[in-house]
C-alpha cells in the first residue's frame, strides 16, 4: 500500500493585496461595542459624585449665603411663664430677603446662658 499525501502550498504576495486599513469611526466604534459596560459604569460613577458633591457642598453653601445676606428685624420681645429655673420667651420678628428663596422659620427650643 502507498500512502499518497497531497500536499496543499499557500503563498502569500508581500504587495498587501489583501490588506484593508481599519478607520478610526470603525476601531472607535468597536471599542464602544466591546466596552460598553466599562463606559455605561464611568457614567454612572460620574452622575453619583457630582450628585453627591452638589447635595453636600454646593447647596449648603448657597443657603447659607442667603441666610447670611438676610436681615432679621426684632418688633417685640415677651417674657411668659417666668420660673425659677424656666422662663417662655416670644419673639415677634421678620426676616427680609432678596425673595428668590421663601422658608418657614419654625418654632425651636434655645438654651440661653449668662
């Protein structure tokens, strides 16, 4: 028995024929397509940080400008159920802003020492 291999030769032409040049939209736009969720988690961080930063440091500070620039007028003082360690104070007051920003001051418990 002899055995018949058949032998396959493949050549190549070192002219680049058969080389096509990728664009960079179609690189970019694999990369995108591979590492979407790479991309989407990025984003994602983003959003929470600057969430977070304009919740604790922007907008405290933009209040506090605005109670610093308010003007707080007394009409009255009241002095109620006087005690011997306790005493009810009322006070009649009004506080003027630019108006851009409207708030309730509530009634608060205050300590006052001498």
């Amino acid at each position: 028995m002899s055995d018949s291999k058949q032998e396959v030769n493949q050549y190549e032409n070192g002219n680049g024929a058969g080389y096509t040049k990728r664009s960079k939209k179609r690189a970019c736009a694999r990369h995108c397509k591979r590492w979407w969720w790479v991309h989407l988690i990025i984003f994602l961080i983003g959003v929470v940080l600057i969430v977070v930063i304009a919740i604790f440091a922007v907008i405290p500070r933009v209040a506090q400008d605005k109670m610093n620039a308010a003007k707080l007028e007394i009409q009255g003082v009241n002095v109620l159920q006087t005690e011997s360690n306790d005493y009810l104070i009322q006070i009649n007051s009004t506080i003027s802003t630019d108006g851009a920003i409207k708030a309730d001051i509530d009634p608060f418990d205050g300590v006052m020492y001498l």
